[in-house]
C-alpha cells in the first residue's frame, strides 16, 4: 500500500518539471528567487566595500564605476548594503519560515491525528494568535524584549506557527481519512511512520506553497520592522532601513528609498510568482480544472 | 440649483478671504516635542518652556534675543555693593488672566514655592543661593542671597522661575495662567496647542491674535507641512539634510542661529573602562568631530572642545587639545590595559543628531578597536536608564541649557564625575562678581573638563530655523529654551 503512495509522488514529480519549463510566472519567480538567494549568499562573503566603514567625504555620491549605484549619506556603497540587506531579508525569511513550519507542522500534524483536547486547545490557541494583525504582533513582541534582528526573526516566526498549524491540520484531515492511512493503522505502522512516510509527502505540496508566501511577507514584516527602528540595528544594513534612512533625503537623494524600495518589491514580487507557480504546477485539483495533461 | 450654486460660491469666497485675514495676524509653529504638561515652574522638558515661556508666563527679569537680562515683570533693581541683597520694584497694573492683580505677594509665593521641600522644580540649583525673600510693600520685592552670585539676574529669567498666582498654581499643567501678552486657549492633546492674545495685558500688547504650535515629532511630515503651509515656521527645524531644499524655495527662508545646546558624547565616568583617564582621551583622539558635523548633522554645527557655547564671550577653544589621531587613540588604550579591544553600550535617544551621530561615533570608535552596541531608546526610558540610574556606559545627548556648566559640578549627575579641581574652580566661579575674574575662571572650567576629557565634546546645536517669507520678530538665535512670539508680526 504505502508503495502506491510512492510511486504516485515520483511521477507526480517527474511530471512537474515538464510542466514547469512551461509555466513563465513560475520560471519567472524561481529566477527571481534564486537570484536573491545567490546574492544574500555572495553577501556573506563578499561585498565590493565594507559596510560598517563610513567615508564622509565621499557621501551622497552618484553612480560611478568605483559605485555603481551610488553611495549614501555615511558614504557607504550602497551596492554593498542592499547586498547585505538580501541577506539580511533571507536569514529572517528562512528562520521565520523554519520555525512556522518546524512548530506548526508538526503541531497541526498532531491535532489532526490525535482529535481531542488538546487539538481543539492548539487550533483556538491558533485562532487566538489569528486575531492579532502580524504586524501589530512583532511590533509588540520587538518592543517587550527589546528590538533587533534576533527578536524581530522570532516575533516574526512566531506568527507563522499557527498559519502552518492550521494548514497542516486542514490537509491532514483529509489525508488520515485516506484508504491507505487506514490500512496502515490497521496492520499497526506507528504512528510517527504514518505521519512520515504516508501522510508527509501528500501534504507537502500545500506547505511549499504556503511557504514561499509566508516567506514573502516575513521579508516584507522585517522590512517594516526595520523601517519602525525595531528590527535590524545600526550599524547592519536592512532594506527597511534604508528606506527609513532616506525617508527625509528624499528630495535630493530619491535612489536612496528608490533602490532599496525595489529590492523589497522585486524579491516580493518574485516569491509570490514562485508561489502563485507552484500552487499551479501541484495542486492536482487545480490541475485537473485547468485541463493540463494528466500524469 | 442655481441658489446652491451661488451659495457655494459666496461660501467660497467667503472662506478664501477669512484664509487671507487669518494669515495676517495668526501664526502656526511647529515643534519637535509635544510638553508633558505646560507649568514651567514643575518640569524640566525645554518643550514646556517652549510654548509657555514669556508668551504665557514673564518672570522678574526676562532673557533678550541676543541673551541679555531685560526688565520683566520687575521695572527697576538695585543690587547692594556686596552683592547680597536685590531690591526688585514690580511694575504697576500687571494682571494674571484670571483677572487676579500681580504683587509682592505673588512673588514670595512663587519663589517660596519653587524653594519648598516638596517643590516640584526642575531647576532648583537656581533658587539655592537665596536666602531669603521679603514684600517691604505691594509694589517691591528685596531678595537676600547666602553669597554673591555672579548670574543670578540672568538665572531669574529662566522659564523655571516665572511668577506664578496662588490661586491657579496647581492647575497650571493643564491651564497655565500666567502675566503675558498671550493667553491659553486650548491643547489637542497629540497635536496642538493654542494661544490668543490677552487684550489686557500690562505692556505693549501682541501684535497676533492667535498663535497656534503643532507638533510634529517627524522630520519628513515637518517638511511636507511646511510646504503645504499648515505650517509658516519651524523655529528648530530637526532635519538638516532639508534645509538646502528650504533654501532653494522662495516661500521660505532658512534663519541658521545658535543654541545653547553643547551635543556631547556623555560617558559614565563611573564604568570600569571609562574611570580610566586614559580610555577616555582615547575615546577623545578616536572622534573625529568635522566628519560627525558633516555625516549626521549635513555640515550644521561647531566644533566644541569643552562643555561650553562657541558664541559666549567667555568662550576657550580647545578643540585642538585633543587632535583626531587613531593611533594615539590606538597606544592610549593598549596602555590602558585594553590592547585587544573593548567593548562599550551606546544608548541613544531618538534625535537625528544622536542617532545618526551614533552610527558615525560608532564606526570611529570601532577604528581604534572599541567595540559599540547600539541601543536606540525613547526619551523615557533615556530619562530613567541613562539620566536618573545611570545605567549606561555612552549616550549622545544635547545639554541645550544657557550656560549649563555647573552640571559637571553636581554629584550625582548622570556623568558621574567628581573632580575637586573642577568644584573649587566652580565655587570660585558663582561668588566672583567681578568681569574680568569671571571670564577667566569660566576658561579655567573648561580646561579642567578638557583635560579631564570627562565627556566627548562634539559641536554646539545649530539652530534651524525655516520660516515663511514675511514673518518677522522672530528669534534667530535660542539664548535659552523660548519660542518668543511676543514681537512677532506678518510684514
């Protein structure tokens, strides 16, 4: 039994890459994505300058070869700091990522085979983190413990648990309730092998989707975070920063919001097409509705 | 139809031109920090003083635009050859807006109260050489003090020490009821405090009517306001980076004036490090005050070398005592123990000038191998972690009172300093009367806290001022914490 269930997730694989050299919003997306991701980790070993060493003397100059975007009010190269703010952007989306998946998962995991107690208290205790705007949630959470990067990458975090708990349980439901889930409670697989090996690779379509949105928005609540002073600090760079910086030099430094701005839109931008690409490539009633090739 | 239509026409014309009256007689100011609460007399934010200071309230003396001591609500002194006893005759026929008259009896209350025990006044230091005040009758006032006080007419200017009435003292936080050419009409809290001209006033009357001050605690909505005229004047306008912009457009002209704000890098001589005399000359030989000017302030500023104002007459540059030179920086701290490095909290409170001062202090100080962390933190809780329990190693701050340096006198003051080189010098300094032996015992000051390099001395506060075309009788200059509207007038 549990071979079907295999064999379904490989071909359902080997088909997904051929439809996807087809899907532009997809490919699109990836590109932009892995882009972003090259560059953050680029960031960590080379910038072309040093981005904690000011130069005053050379603040606020244009575009040049030696800067080829520019520098800003300190004089830092501003190439340099949006290089360092991606990766910046990307630590706090993987992390906030990570730990809404690796605490909502297998939150909503259990609720959905354990019904009960204690799974309604972890869904109303999700419902419960719903009603606070994200946002509003890291702002408070940043201005209790103090702001910086390590406390905005946690209150951040902390929101997607629930969003994951929920989901993982909503796809969940319907997987325990499947033919070969049953057959293998009947014949006495663990409950952790079924988790792993049978329910896992049927709900992992969702959860990348879900994902990369929520990865998204962390950069985008980080990017606000930072804007607010409650995210990154001086003297790291961050994009929300660098917009909050050049909120007042907007009259006669507009690059200074405007790159940064972008930075913010096209990774957003990219992530969500990446999102919107691979809800399509393996949603399989989407799939059907949309009358691609069966596999 | 036609009658609506014509109505809005007459409704049109009729609000343009009550707009055109309005800007001839009323002016709105912008200001950075909402006051807590407007009695001069029980606070020490500057944005009290601000709103209130001489437009609400007048005190015996009054401080000029170029920092002169004028007559106030004290017409004529006499000083005895000892310098001991001020005799002050009050003016005739002044009234509190309540409509209660001003007397001798209103001062003995309100420098009784200010002296109390349980006085709430921020500036006590001022009060503490009188030794007592006495009403001979209704129109004079002789004040005796323990020992001669050099500054002690220009100290009864000060906004903490403006008159105040028994009968509407406790309720001045939210109704301030002083002498002055204006009275208070009306605060939206958040966003707005007004005045209007008090008709009854003793002296040449106001030649506004209504005077309004906004807040506006963000740099970038400044501007905008400014520049859609919900403002006509900024009298410290916190983003200098702005000001070229301002310059450029002919609605407006940019009045760059001084302050008695002395922007200094403050250090807890008390931390393990910064006890060390050594650290702290590092610390002075790692600034570089030019680039900090130019970096966080957009070239707006003066270097200082001490804790003291470039525009007093007094005044000892000593800017060069301490040369920008990282190696010197470097051996002073390998000597001092700290050749591997060192590593220092920097807490700053929400101005531009301390926070992107910070970064660039923080990027200077890691040069010579000393370690920043930068916490930016509210007033608030700069007030109570750095001010009052001293909970901190550096801080970035502006001392924007007149001739303030006496704190370096103070025991417990947030520095932590204690020299009794410097208090003998101080001492000397209160009782001399003399001219000539003043200036040299307030240069003698600010060498000794030069050498001691207690704190980093950075550049004195320029003052910013953005003001619409046509606005005149304002002060340029901010000899004290004012925003006087009293001469101001549309030309």
């Amino acid at each position: 039994m549990s071979d079907i269930a295999t064999i379904g997730s490989i071909r359902q694989r080997t088909g997904f890459w051929r439809r996807a050299i087809r899907h532009p919003g997809f490919l699109i997306g990836g590109a932009i994505s892995l882009s972003v991701l090259l560059i953050a980790a680029l960031a960590l070993i080379w910038t072309p300058y040093p981005v904690t060493v000011l130069n005053i003397a050379e603040k606020l100059s244009a575009a040049s070869i030696a800067h080829p975007l520019g520098t800003d009010h300190f004089g830092r190269d501003i190439l340099s700091m949006l290089m360092v703010g991606a990766g910046n952007s990307v630590a706090v989306g993987l992390v906030a990522v990570g730990l809404g998946i690796g605490l909502g998962g297998p939150l909503g995991l259990l609720s959905a085979m354990r019904p009960g107690l204690i799974s309604e208290a972890v869904m109303r205790a999700s419902d419960l983190a719903f009603a606070f705007p994200a946002l509003l949630t890291a702002v408070m959470i940043t201005a209790i413990y103090g702001p910086g990067t390590m406390n905005s990458i946690i209150a951040i975090g902390i929101f997607n648990v629930p969003v994951f708990a929920r989901l993982t349980r909503g796809v969940s439901l319907s997987v325990w309730e499947m033919e070969y889930v049953t057959a293998a409670r009947a014949v006495g697989v663990p409950p952790l092998q079924i988790a792993l090996r049978h329910m896992l690779p049927n709900i992992a379509s969702p959860l990348i989707v879900q994902a990369t949105i929520q990865f998204a928005l962390a950069i985008l609540a980080e990017a606000g975070l930072s804007y607010l002073g409650l995210g990154t600090q001086p003297p790291q760079p961050s994009w929300g920063k660098m917009l909050h910086e050049a909120q007042t030099m907007l009259y006669f430094a507009p690059m200074l919001a405007i790159l940064p701005g972008i930075c913010i839109a096209v990774t957003v931008l990219g992530l969500n097409l990446l999102g919107d690409g691979l809800r399509d490539l393996l949603d399989p009633k989407l799939r059907r509705a949309a009358k691609l090739p069966k596999t | 139809m036609k009658t609506k239509l014509f109505a809005a026409a007459f409704l049109a014309a009729g609000l343009g031109m009550s707009g055109q009256v309005a800007a001839k007689d009323s002016l709105t100011l912008g200001i950075g920090l909402e006051p807590p609460h407007l009695d001069p007399t029980a606070g020490a934010a500057a944005a009290i003083d601000e709103v209130v200071y001489q437009n609400v309230f007048e005190g015996l003396t009054r401080i000029g635009p170029d920092g002169a001591v004028l007559p106030g609500l004290a017409k004529e002194w006499t000083v005895s050859n000892d310098g001991l006893t001020y005799s002050f005759a009050l003016r005739d026929g002044v009234k509190f807006h309540d409509g209660t008259a001003f007397d001798s009896a209103d001062v003995l209350f309100s420098i009784n109260r200010a002296m109390a025990e349980d006085s709430t006044n921020a500036q006590k230091g001022l009060f503490e050489p009188i030794a007592k005040v006495e009403a001979p009758n209704a129109q004079t006032v002789t004040i005796t003090l323990k020992r001669p006080t050099g500054h002690f007419l220009f100290n009864l200017g000060w906004g903490d020490v403006v008159m105040v009435a028994s009968e509407s003292a406790d309720t001045n936080k939210t109704k301030p009821v002083g002498t002055g050419p204006f009275t208070f009409d009306r605060w939206s809290k958040g966003s707005e405090i007004r005045l209007k001209r008090n008709d009854a006033y003793w002296g040449n009357a106001a030649k506004l009517v209504k005077v309004s001050f906004k807040v506006m605690p963000d740099a970038a909505s400044s501007a905008a306001a400014l520049m859609s005229g919900d403002i006509d004047v900024f009298p410290n306008f916190g983003a200098p980076e702005l000001l070229e912009q301002f310059r450029a457009d002919p609605r407006f002209e940019v009045v760059v004036g001084t302050t008695e704000g002395e922007t200094i890098l403050s250090m807890n001589n008390t931390n393990k490090a910064l006890s060390d005399i050594r650290v702290r000359r590092a610390i002075a030989h790692a600034i570089n005050r030019q680039a900090i000017i130019d970096g966080a302030m957009f070239g707006s500023g003066t270097p200082i070398g001490s804790h003291f104002a470039p525009h007093h007459p007094a005044y000892v540059d000593l800017t060069s005592m301490y040369p920008h030179d990282q190696a010197k920086a470097k051996a002073l701290l390998a000597e001092a123990g700290y050749a591997s490095g060192l590593k220092l909290r920097l807490t700053l409170p929400p101005p531009s000038y301390a926070r992107r001062g910070g970064e660039v202090i923080a990027a200077q100080l890691a040069a010579v191998g000393i370690e920043t962390e930068i916490i930016p933190v509210e007033w608030a809780q700069w007030l109570k972690q750095v001010f009052k329990t001293t909970d901190y190693d550096l801080t970035i701050v502006s001392h924007t009172e007149p001739f303030d340096i006496g704190i370096y006198a103070r025991d417990s003051y947030y520095f932590n300093y204690k020299s009794d080189r410097f208090n003998k010098v101080y001492a000397d300094l209160t009782e001399a009367v003399d001219p000539a032996k003043r200036k040299a015992l307030i240069g003698e000051a600010q060498k000794v806290l030069a050498e001691d390099s207690v704190n980093g001395f950075l550049f004195e506060l320029a003052q910013n001022g953005v003001w619409k075309k046509g606005i005149k009788g304002l002060w340029a200059n901010r000899p004290i914490q004012a925003n006087d509207v009293t001469a101001a007038y549309w030309e």
